[in-house]
C-alpha cells in the first residue's frame, strides 16, 4: 500500500472506532423517558377544543374561510385558463 493510502485507511479506522466509543458512551448515559399519568376523573370538563361545538357561534367564521379559499381555488384556476390560452394562441404549427 502506499502511504497515502495506508493513512486514508487508519484515519477511516481511527474516525470508525471513535464515534462507536461515543455512540456507545450516549447509549449507555441516556436515562428512559418518564411518564405522567393522569386520572380521567381529575381532567378538566370544560377544556378548550379546535373542534367547534354544535350551535357555536364560529359557525360565520367557518363560512368566511371556506369561501375564501373556494374563491382562490377560483382565481388560481382562472389564471391558469387564460395563461394556456395565451400560450396557444403564440404556439405556430410547423409544416411537415
């Protein structure tokens, strides 16, 4: 082997056995996670949800977001028509 390459192949080695060391070292060290039971009886009624409730009054503000993004589903597709037109109408056939 050259000694170029016999170098290359101890510092790969080298770097190999170091971070085995050190995987190991975590592995070893690292303490198992901790769990917090808490009782059904002790969790709060009244807790905050994303979900709405029937007959809440976000019912309006449900509506405002749902059209607001049914009409920019509109317009996307509205500039997407006209730009393939536009590209249609510069598009020249070529004979052959």
């Amino acid at each position: 082997m050259t000694d170029v390459r016999r170098v290359a192949v101890v510092a790969t080695s080298l770097m190999l056995v170091v971070a085995g060391v050190l995987m190991t070292a975590t592995v070893a060290g690292a303490q198992a996670p901790t769990t917090t039971l808490v009782p059904i009886d002790e969790q709060p009624i009244n807790s905050p949800s994303i979900i709405p409730e029937p007959n809440s009054t976000s019912q309006p503000t449900q509506y405002v977001v749902m059209i607001a993004v049914l009409l920019g589903l509109a317009a996307i597709a509205l500039l997407v028509y006209r730009e393939s037109r536009k590209k249609a109408g510069n598009r020249t056939h070529k004979p052959g």
